[in-house]
C-alpha cells in the first residue's frame, strides 16, 4: 500500500508519551499512531475476524477429526448433584 504523509501537531507531553509507548512496543512513532488509528476505525478487528475465518477454513477437517470422531462432551453438573451414574450403588 503506497504511504502518504501526514503531519501532525500536538503537544509536548502527547508527543512524549507516543514515543514512549512506541519505544515499549518496539516499534516507531508512525507505525505506533498508523496502528492506533486502524484500531480506532475497526480495520484491526476486520482483519483479525478475516484471519480468524482463514484459519478456520484451513484447519476445518483437522477440528472435525478431533471433536467429531472422540467422546461426546461430558454434561456440567449442578452444585451439589453428582454425576449421572455415580448415584446408584451408593448407600
């Protein structure tokens, strides 16, 4: 994607705390704010539900043989009640 440039004009302490935060993340300033504005406008997320999605897709028959081929999900019991199963016998 071609890059375009953009200035910008803040105060001292906001431009301080965007070095700092960039410099804890590792990375610099532009790739820092670029990041907080895609956040900002729910790229960050689109992109994470589209990876997500190909993920997903590329992994289905792995899932499918693992959850669909074993036992079946075990039912949560309620506070105090014991396992189906575990009643009988019992004295």
């Amino acid at each position: 994607m071609a890059k375009t440039q953009l200035n910008v004009r803040v105060d001292e302490d906001t431009a301080r705390a965007a070095r700092e935060r960039a410099l804890e993340r590792g990375m610099s300033v532009n790739r820092y704010i670029e990041e907080l504005v895609r956040q900002d406008t729910g790229e960050a997320g689109h992109t994470f539900v589209e990876s997500a999605a190909d993920f997903m897709k590329q992994y289905e028959a792995v899932f499918a043989e693992e959850f669909d081929g074993g036992p079946p999900a075990r039912a949560k019991s309620r506070v105090g009640e014991e396992p189906e199963g575990r009643r009988e016998g019992r004295h």
